[in-house]
C-alpha cells in the first residue's frame, strides 16, 4: 500500500518532503502512508508550536520529512477540502479537527434510547459547515418494529437529507449505502458510544476488521470501542473514517451549517417589521408569526436559536490562538537565554 491507494493528493505548492495521509492519531504519534509504505511520524515542533499549522488528523494529507529507520516528521498539512471541527476545551480555546477530506458524513443514530433529535440538529450543522454531503444512518434496525416514527422525525428535521434504515446485524438497508461506497470516496463515521459504528465498519468490510462491545442494558448506551481516530481501507477502495463517539460538540462559527440545517427557520429572518427584531415581543416579528400560524415548530426555533448562541466567533478564537503562540515563543526564548 501507498499514498497512491489513499485519494488524490492536493497540490503541495512546492513545499519540501514527500507527500502523505494521515491515517491514524494516537495522541503525539501519527499512523501515515506514503510512498515508502505504512510508517510513523511526529509533528515539526516549530511548524505547529511556533508558526501555529493547523494540527493534523485522520485524512488529512500532509507533507513529511521521511526517515527510514524511524519516526518521520510532519512538517505541514495541505490545504483540506472539507473538514469536520469541534471546539477543544480548555483556557486556550482550539479548533480541534476531528477528520478532514471526505466526501460524506454518515450521521449515526441508534434505533434505541440513543436517538436524540437534539443531538441530531447539532451533527447535522456541523456536518453542512464541514462542506462535505450528510447522509443519516438509523442503526440497529433489528431491536425495534415499527422504525416509521422515527423516519417522520427525521424528515421533519432534515428536509432533502438523505435518511437509511441498516442494521449490521441483519444486513438490512446496506445494499443501499452502495451509491456513496464508491473506490476512491471517503466517509467520515459520526454518532454517540455504542450507535454501531465499528460493528457497520464490519459489515461494509465483510470481515471482523474493528472490536465490538455490547451496549449497557439499562440504559442501552455503549463503550468507547474506537479510542482515536483513524481512517480505513476497505479492499473495495472506499476509505472511511471511525472517530471516538462525541457526546458534546462544540460550535465555532456556523453560519453556512445552520442555514442548510435550519433553512425552514432562516427563510423567514430579515422578514419582520424592524430590522433588528429580536424575534421575542417586538410586533410585526415573522418568526413569532409563522410559529402561532404553526407554519414554524417552535422546537426548531428554540434549537436554531440555542445553537446559533453557542456558536463562538472565530475570527476571536484566532486571535486568541496567536496570542498564545506568540506567548508560548517568547517564553521558550527567554527560558534559552536563561540556560545559557
């Protein structure tokens, strides 16, 4: 195997080292491929440290300095064409990618005390903003018998989204997923602990390539089976991305994901009376209009409205980020001139 096998590498610029893909992140280490085949690397520490590249992840495709005998330093990420982020925790707050460079977000939830309209809502806008096509997956088809309610519950919140029933188990439903499993395609993997994720990798591979755990009977909520992030290859040629099950996604910006997952609600702002309507007690509001003439949930509303809120602003982020990088260098310059 080799990069070759992997996706279209993007134009590196002229930048040094060979290029390669990201296909595993354990912490500091990095599983990639490129030419030489299946090895090992660690970030530059000035190109991510210093001069603040975006850290790399599963797929993305990255420039490295090769060393036969030992770990490779990644030394740059090439520009992504699409890219799933959430927000790091923590005083310094980060972009974290997640997956970068696929061209569908299957958004996973179980057919079981999992399935949260919530949670779905929130995937769904960041799975628009990361520029890819979302398709939603309503797993574990097998555990219930009448799946129509939850389909109606999806259509209401996904309109023109692409929605399947599958189970693993029984194979119902996969042959469908055939139209987006095309050699050279990748497919980033998203839902909670124990949606199913690993036991689908398996049945799409048809062979056992990922661990399985049982979910909890009480309250039918599983283990983190995936503890990082990676992308395989099937032998069929797609590549799909499996990430550790995210039970809080943070929100950057998402203007361009809230209007594609919440167009019901945005095609009636800039529709009221005054401009800067607050959309609460102010006459003339369209929105409060379309919710009593119940042209408009007031769920969707309540969750464009909770969603936008969270959303952090991320020319803020960015300067917050440089500051602390500039931070971080000129204490490791002072702490030099200490040593010497």
């Amino acid at each position: 195997m080799n990069i070759n096998d992997y996706g279209t590498v993007p134009n590196t610029g002229g930048l040094p080292g060979i290029p390669a893909r990201v296909t595993a992140v354990h912490k500091e280490r990095y599983e990639i491929v490129c030419r030489h085949g299946v090895t090992h690397a660690r970030l530059k520490t000035k190109a991510y440290y210093v001069d603040t590249q975006d850290f790399p992840t599963a797929g993305d495709f990255v420039m490295v300095s090769y060393i036969e005998n030992g770990d490779s330093q990644i030394t740059a990420t090439l520009k992504r064409k699409t890219c799933f982020t959430r927000r790091e925790p923590g005083p310094v707050p980060r972009d974290q990618a997640v997956a970068a460079n696929f061209d569908y977000v299957f958004i996973m939830q179980s057919l079981n005390q999992d399935f949260n309209p919530k949670r779905l809502e929130r995937y769904l806008t960041l799975a628009w903003q990361s520029g890819a096509t979302p398709v939603i997956l309503l797993t574990k088809a097998d555990l219930v018998e009448d799946y129509w309610e939850y389909l109606t519950q999806v259509e209401r919140l996904a309109p023109g989204v692409s929605a399947h029933v599958v189970s693993a188990h029984t194979g119902q439903g996969l042959p469908r997923l055939n139209a987006y499993l095309q050699p050279g395609k990748t497919v980033v993997f998203l839902g909670s602990s124990g949606v199913g994720k690993s036991s689908l990798v398996n049945a799409l591979a048809g062979e056992e390539i990922m661990a399985v755990s049982a979910i909890r009977e009480d309250d039918a909520k599983g283990r983190h089976t995936t503890t990082h992030r990676q992308l395989i290859r099937l032998k069929s040629g797609v590549m799909i991305i499996d990430t550790p099950g995210m039970r809080e996604l943070g929100m950057w910006e998402v203007s361009e994901g809230l209007a594609d997952a919440f167009a019901d609600v945005e095609g009636y702002l800039g529709k009221c009376r005054f401009s800067d309507c607050a959309h609460e007690s102010e006459p003339g509001c369209a929105i409060k209009a379309a919710i009593a003439a119940g042209a408009l949930d007031i769920r969707r509303w309540e969750s464009y409205r909770k969603l936008k809120e969270e959303a952090v602003d991320r020319d803020e982020m960015l300067r917050r980020k440089q500051a602390w990088s500039k931070g971080v260098a000129k204490f490791s310059k002072q702490r030099k001139k200490e040593i010497w």
